[in-house]
C-alpha cells in the first residue's frame, strides 16, 4: 500500500484519494485552492466541529496564504487528525459529505446525462424533502445553481451550489 506522511499523520492512498475528492468538492471549477476563510464552513459541512481557537490554530501556519492548495489542505488535515482518538474513522466521515453529494446529484439525474434539468431538480427536492419542497423556491435555487446559464446543472454548478448552503 502506497502512503504519504503529512505531521503525525499517514495517509493511505486511498484516503489521499477521498481527501482530493472532499478538496474538489470545495473548490470551485476555476480554482485550485481553498478560501481560508471557507475552511470553518468547510470543517463544519464534513461534521467536524472545531472552536474558532481550533481552527485559528490550525490555520496559524497559513496565515500568509490567501487559500490551501491540495498539499496544504492535506497539511491542515494531518494536523488535526493527529489530534483525534480515531483518525481512521475521522477521514472516513470526511468523505461522507462528498460522497453523498455525487449520490444525490446521481439520483436526481434521471437522463443520466451529468446534468440536472429543471424538472429533475423538482423531482429530486420532492423526493428528498417531500411536502417540504413546496416551500423551497426551487425555480430561484435553479437559476442561482446555474452559474453558466446554459439551462442545466452539472455536478461542479451542483457541489458550488451545496457550499451555498451550509
């Protein structure tokens, strides 16, 4: 098995490999690097609850950086799995997030096309929250999803949209 050592922690390659995913979900389709100031929304979205002072720690030896490229986003990983009981477990929960939201977006592509339309957005809020999409003004959520304007959703406008709203 290939590994990588990052601070205290060794990843495996196929942990390197969900690391990379999770990093792709946060970035958008023209960037290469995450805001440093998303990384407290991000831990928050992968369940991994941190006090500011945690994340201000964690953070403190990119404080000169505008964002974490993948190397460093692995950087500021290790460090705080090496502070877990379980780190296993703890990047196991990482992907859960990524892995539900290519799920999700997969059930809702009922064309299996890699792009929603309008209607397999409807269909997919009404299968996921049921009565509850009917308060949600999925028409407006399309529009602000579809950043290229081309009338559909692809998986990167999908994850953009997801950070959105957390």
């Amino acid at each position: 098995m290939s590994s990588s050592n990052y601070a205290n922690f060794t990843f495996e390659r196929e942990e390197i490999l969900q690391v990379k995913y999770i990093f792709n979900t946060f970035t958008g389709s023209n960037t290469t690097y995450i805001c440093i100031e998303d990384v407290p929304i991000i831990f928050k979205k992968l369940g991994l609850h941190r006090s500011k002072f945690q994340i201000s720690k964690l953070l403190d030896p990119f404080k000169e950086l505008q964002g974490l490229d993948f190397p460093n986003f692995l950087l500021l990983l290790s460090a705080d799995i090496s502070e877990q009981e379980n780190p296993r477990k703890y990047v196991q929960l990482m992907s859960q997030f990524s892995e539900e939201a290519s799920l999700t977006f997969n059930q809702m592509d009922k064309d299996h096309n890699g792009k929603l339309s309008p209607e397999e957005l409807k269909e997919g809020m009404e299968e996921i929250f049921g009565e509850d999409a009917r308060k949600i003004d999925i028409d407006a959520m399309f529009t602000a999803a579809d950043s290229n304007h081309d009338g559909q959703i692809d998986f990167t406008e999908f994850k953009s949209a997801l950070k959105s709203v957390y």
